[in-house]
C-alpha cells in the first residue's frame, strides 16, 4: 500500500486472510462430521435430517467462500489482479443466493420424498394392520367371554357357600337382616327369607343387641371382624352354642352396607371344655387334698405345678415356683453330711422310667426348715407317648423316720439288754457266793477289827459290783418296773438336789399343783433323772442353773382314739450343749464322751422310760445348753399308794424250822445252806424245780412237811421257781414258798404275791436279806407244832 509519503506492507492481511480461511475449512469439516455421527443414531428422525442438511449447507457456504479468499489472495499475489477482477463477480452475493437456493429447494425435495414413502408402506401395510386388529378384538372377546364365564362360576361357587351347612347371614346397616341362608333358618326360623322385614334382635335375641357390644355396632366403629359366642334356647332339647364370626359386608365401591355373619356349631366343644374344666377341678381338688407333695414339670426341669401339700413341705406358692428350675423349689440333700443328691427329673428323662430317692434324703424348704422325704418320679407322656414332663410325688417321713431309728435303737438295746441279763444274772450268783461269804464272816468274826475292816470293805466292792448288775438287770428285757402311784414332782425333786447337793449349781423347780399322778417305780425314774441330773452338773463345773419342770399335757391319738394323758419332765441346762454329730447317738448303749464313763447310763435311762410306756429325747444347741424332755403316761388313780411306814423286822437267831432250798447254781447253795445254818435252820437243798418237789412230796409222805421252801426263778433246761410254786400249791395249799432270783427287775420278783410265793430275796444277798425273808415267810403260814 502507498500513501503520502508512506508505504504498508499487505502481507498481514494476506496472512489473516489465509489463516482465516483456513481455520473455516478445518470447523466445516469437523461440523460436517460431527452432524454425520449424530444423524447415524436415528437415521428416522426428519429433524435430524434437517440439521444435517442445513450443517451440509453451512460448510458448502463456508467451504465456497474459504475456496474464494484462497483464489483471490492466491491471483493477488502473484499479480494476477486482472483475473480476479473477471471471476469477483461470482464469488458474493449471489453464488450465495442461488446456494440457498438449491439448499431450500434440497431440503423440500428430500421432505416430499419421505413423505411418498411413508404413504406408500402406509399403504403396503394397511392390510396387515387391519388383520392385527381383528386378532386383537377377536382376543379380546374371547377374554370378555371367558370373565364372564369365571364370574357366572363365582357366583355359582358363592352361592353353593351361602347354601352350605354353615348357617350365615347378611344384616344390613339397619338391622334388618337381607339374606340368611337354608342352615340359618333351621336354627332360627324365618331370618328374612320370605320378605317380611326381620330385625338381627328379633331373630336371635342376645344381651349384646342395642349396646356397644353389639357386633354391627363394632364393625361401624371400625373392626374388621368379631368373633363371640351365641346360644340357641331351646324349651325340650339341649342349648346348641355357635362360634359367630361378624365381618363387614361392603358394595362393588367399597362402601360398607352391612355384616355378613357366620356361625360355626361348638356344642360338643363346649361341653368338652366343661368336662375337661370339671375334670381339671376334680384333679386340683383331690392335689389339693392328698397328703404328698406333687410336682409336676417340663422336660426342661422348670416347675409347671406345685399342689398344696407341695406348697407346704417346699416353702413356695405356685404363682412364685411356677417357671423356676426345679432345684430352686425342690431342694433335696443328703441327711448325713447335707451333700447334693441327684436331681430325680434329670433319672426320669435320662432313663424314661419311674425312679426313686435314695434313703435317707432331706428336703430343705425355702425358710431352711429339713425334712425327711420318700420320693418317685415317673413320666408324663402324651397321646403319642412322648415325654412331655415329670411329675414328682414326695411325702414328709421325718415321723416315721425318727420312729425307725427309734425302733432301732429299741431293738439295739433289746439286744445288749439280752446279753446283759444273762451276765447279770450268772454275775449276780458269783456276787452271791462272794458276798454271802464275806457278809457270814463278818457275823463269825466278832470283833475282830483289822480281819473285819478288810471284809467290810471287799462287802462294799461286793456291793458296788451288785449295784452294777442291777443297772445291767435295768437294761435287760425282764428288768419290769414296780409300779406305785405317785407324784413324780416328788421323785424329781428329791434326786435332782441329792445330786446337786454341795455343787455350785442352783436347781429351779416348777411343779403346778395340778400336776397328775404316774403309776412309776420310782427307784427307777429316780435312777433317771439323777443320771441327767449328773451328766448336767458335770457339764458346768464352773456353775449354773438346771431348770426341772412339770406340766400335764395331752396328746392325739395315733389310731384316733381318745387323747393320751401323758405327764412331762423338762430337765435343762446351762451347760456347752450337745454337737449334732453325736446327739442321735445319745442313748445308744456303750457310747460315751467321757474318759471314764460306762456308756450305759442314758441307754438305761431310755431303757426304764420305755418299760414305763413313756418317751424321752433331748434338744440342744452348741453353746446354749441342753434340754431332756420326759414323758410318761399319766395315771387314772386319783391318789397315791400307801407305803409301808417301817421296814420289817427281822431276827437272826430264829427258831429251827426245816428248809427246801433250790437252786442250780453250787455257790449259791452252798453260802445259802450256810446261812440258813447261821440262822438255826435245817437244809435240804435240790437241784432244780422238779426235785424240789419231788423232794417236798416225799417229806408229806412222811409226815415231815417243810416249814419254807426257797425257789430259784430262772433254771436253764429245767424247772424254775415259777412252775415249782404251783405244783408245790398244788401239794400243799399251805405252803411257805420263797422266790430268789438274780432278775431283781423280774415281773415275778416285782408281785411275787401275785404268782404264789409268800416272800423275795434278790441275789447276791446279805444274811440280813435272807433272815427277812425267812422271818416274812414264817409269819405269813401256819407253822406245826
């Protein structure tokens, strides 16, 4: 370019020119590409064939006019200008015109062309359309049909429903019942069928019509079913009960215009609940009245029913053992030592068979009270035989048991007292010997002292070892009491202060004035108390109290009879007490804590309580003491027997008489002669039973009848005392017959009046005793001249 003086240089523009016209073609290009992509993902779609064509038309356009500004820069540069000046013309305006053009005239063309066709595979298809629709409504009619025909069987089925047994109806929203069918009527006639209006009330009346319990009423409020109970009355035939199910009853919009109700017959239910409820009353009633304990549980252990004695022996109310494992409820160990014992429902679901506890097994009840139990367990099983739980039945034996350890401890001391009678009484005839013996050399001696003082003291050994053999003939089984009617508050009062006498320990008596009589020996229960009294005092050596204590008491019957009288003695003390180890041991013979003791003076005391028909026990606890306790029948005498008020007398210088002593033992009848030729008498001894008499019927014959006769009670293998005296009466009413036996305690030497003899000596005896007896005898007969 040129100017007024100033050149430009047209190479800029040429440059724009050309990069210009260069970036045109390269966005046409990637334009049409693009357009081409996006028209092939629906090439159905006219809109898109518009803008593709339109896109084609925007590159041509671009495409023509890049092209243009190339040629004439390209004529311009290499000074072709005159050229370009020819071709300017139709490079503008109007190519581009005449381009729209053709474009506009493209795009309609191309239109119409679409349009042909789709009218002409309108055409080609219109055919096949028409023969489509026709399958489809002929599909469609068939399916019409076959609705129609499904809901003609609905109806059918429902109405079949509505017929069947079942009584039902339809109450409308007024209470007048719309239909009802055939089984309705029959048990309610009428229910609307023949058109005359029929209220629900009147049809089957019921304490429920006109409340808010009145089912329509419900189902208004919004229940969607009520489920009751109605009874048909009948005047001459049973009440039939129905289960009525009311739901609502709603048209084809859904509206509710009713109820229909439904009624299913539960007569044979009902009363078969009754019965069942009946027999289930009559279970519980005859649970409740028994006298074992039941139990009943899962197969898991958990209790399922305690009856009332069950409730009772364990401590717990139903409502609270009812789910709790059985071992909570049903505490059972071992009575020595407390060990576990084995849970019986886990034997009965283990072995599927009927078990039982071991012996000797306590029950230890929820307050800790223990109590000797029987036990089984059996199966409950059900229809099918299954094990379906455990049933427990348990009774309290602590009474039965205490009666069997008492019954044993009787046979224990029934035994021992066997042997120690036989002891006793060949001891007995040794001491008789021995102390015969000394007690005639005493008599012999004079004055003389130093050989008198030995002798008195072996008498007192002699003594000592008699008293022994007393308390073992205690102990026997023939050690029978000499009863007398009496005050036992005397005889308690007497040997508790006896033993207690210059001891340190106070005796508190309490005797009400109204205490009855016993009919005791009371030697014996004198032997009694004063060995409680003793083993008392020996428990406190520092001092205390021993409390004795009477009262009347009565006491039930075991075979329900009249109550039993019976007096009682509490002897308590203050002493350590008794450990439980050793406390059912007490009155066993032999047993004893003491270093020196003989172990026989509680079982005797047993011993002579027994004989007297009474009970004894004790209670203790450590470190408070214990507590005898003494029962004896009471009396039906109202006063007291008479006691003689002196001792008899006796001489031991007596007239000569003639004597038949028998005995089997040789050192009885020897000191026994002895003696009887001390006191001047003449002696003839025998054997047994049988020679004495043989013996006293030959002196009849000669006219020499004996003055007394001296019976030994018991002979091993042959006649005793007690069949000798009566054939000796039998000989001779007259006859003077003394008893004599080492059986101190015998029955015979207690009322040997009773039995015929006139006198008793027991052995060993004295010269004193044997001169009593004599002098007794001689006094009682009707001595020849």
């Amino acid at each position: 370019m040129e100017g007024a003086g100033m050149t430009v240089s047209w190479l800029p523009v040429i440059a724009v020119d050309v990069f210009g016209s260069l970036l045109t073609l390269s966005v046409a290009t990637v334009c049409a590409w693009q357009s081409w992509l996006w028209i092939r993902r629906r090439p159905d779609d006219t809109f898109r064939d518009y803008i593709f064509l339109l896109t084609l038309a925007f590159v041509f356009f671009a495409v023509s006019r890049s092209v243009g500004h190339l040629v004439k820069q390209a004529l311009l540069y290499f000074g072709h200008g005159a050229t370009w000046a020819l071709i300017a013309p139709y490079s503008g305006s109007v190519n581009t015109a005449a381009f729209i053009v053709v474009f506009a005239f493209g795009i309609y063309f191309q239109r119409f062309q679409k349009v042909h066709l789709a009218l002409r595979d309108y055409k080609d298809n219109l055919e096949l359309l028409v023969a489509e629709r026709t399958r489809a409504l002929d599909k469609e009619n068939r399916q019409r049909m076959a609705a129609q025909e499904e809901l003609r069987q609905a109806n059918a089925t429902l109405e079949n429903i509505f017929a069947s047994a079942s009584p039902l109806c339809i109450t409308g929203m007024d209470y007048q019942l719309l239909r009802s069918n055939e089984a309705y009527r029959r048990i309610w006639p009428g229910g609307g069928h023949d058109g005359t209006p029929l209220t629900c009330s009147a049809s089957r009346p019921s304490r429920h019509c006109h409340t808010p319990d009145c089912p329509l009423e419900q189902i208004r409020a919004g229940r969607d079913e009520v489920v009751g109970e109605s009874i048909r009355h009948f005047e001459k035939m049973e009440d039939r009960v129905f289960l009525q199910t009311t739901r609502p009853f709603r048209d084809a919009d859904g509206k509710l215009v009713g109820t229909v109700t439904s009624f299913q017959e539960i007569t044979a239910r009902k009363r078969a609940q009754e019965e069942l409820a009946a027999e289930r009353e009559r279970l519980a009633v005859t649970l409740r009245s028994i006298g074992d304990g039941v139990i009943t549980t899962d197969v898991q252990g958990r209790v399922v029913m305690l009856n009332r004695m069950a409730e009772q022996l364990c401590g717990w109310r139903q409502d609270e053992a009812q789910g709790r494992p059985l071992h909570e409820v049903f505490r059972i160990v071992a009575e020595e030592g407390g060990g576990p014992v084995a849970n019986p429902v886990d034997k009965v679901l283990a072995t599927g068979t009927i078990v039982s506890l071991s012996n000797h097994t306590e029950l230890v009840a929820r307050d800790g009270t223990r109590r000797s139990i029987a036990d089984s367990g059996a199966p409950i099983r059900d229809a099918q035989s299954r094990i379906i739980g455990v049933v427990l039945v348990f009774r309290d034996v602590t009474d039965r048991r205490r009666l069997e350890k008492e019954m044993l401890k009787n046979q224990k001391l029934e035994s021992v007292g066997l042997l120690a009678g036989g002891i006793a009484h060949d001891f007995n005839n040794i001491l008789a010997a021995i102390l015969g013996n000394i007690d005639l050399a005493l008599h012999r001696l004079g004055d003389s002292e130093r050989v008198g003082a030995l002798l008195v003291e072996a008498e007192k050994a002699s003594l000592r070892a008699k008293g022994l053999t007393q308390q073992l003939l205690t102990f026997a089984k023939g050690g029978s009491p000499v009863r007398r009617t009496v005050s036992i508050a005397g005889v308690a009062k007497d040997s508790a202060q006896f033993i207690l006498r210059g001891s340190p320990i106070r005796c508190e008596l309490d005797f009400p004035e109204e205490l009855w009589l016993v009919d005791i020996d009371p030697g014996q229960i004198s032997q009694v108390v004063q060995n409680i009294i003793l083993n008392a005092r020996e428990s406190m050596p520092e001092g205390g109290s021993i409390q004795v204590r009477g009262r009347n008491l009565s006491e039930p019957s075991s075979d329900g009879g009249d109550p039993r009288d019976l007096v009682e003695i509490t002897l308590a003390d203050q002493g350590p007490g008794i450990s439980p180890e050793i406390i059912d041991k007490l009155f066993d013979p032999y047993f004893t804590t003491k270093k020196k003791g003989s172990g026989l003076g509680l079982a005797i005391c047993h011993s002579i309580v027994s004989q007297h028909g009474g009970t004894i026990g004790v209670a203790s606890v450590p470190g408070e003491g214990a507590t005898f306790t003494i029962r004896l029948p009471a009396s039906r005498n109202t006063t007291r027997s008479d006691e003689d008020a002196t001792a008899p007398s006796f001489s031991l210088h007596q007239r000569k008489q003639r004597v038949l002593l028998m005995d089997d033992d040789e050192m009885v009848i020897d000191i026994a002669r002895e003696m009887l030729n001390h006191l001047g008498h003449e002696v003839e001894v025998a054997g047994d039973g049988k020679a004495a008499v043989d013996l006293y019927q030959e002196a009849l014959s000669r006219g020499q009848r004996f003055d007394a006769v001296i019976l030994d009670l018991t002979v091993p293998g042959g006649m005793g005392g007690k069949e000798a005296v009566r054939e000796l009466l039998s000989l001779d009413p007259n006859a003077q017959v003394i008893v004599s036996s080492g059986y101190s305690n015998d029955p015979v030497m207690a009322d040997h009046v009773d039995y015929g003899f006139c006198a008793a000596v027991v052995k060993p005896f004295r010269l004193e005793d044997l001169a009593a007896a004599m002098e007794k005898a001689l006094a009682t007969g009707s001595m020849p001249d």
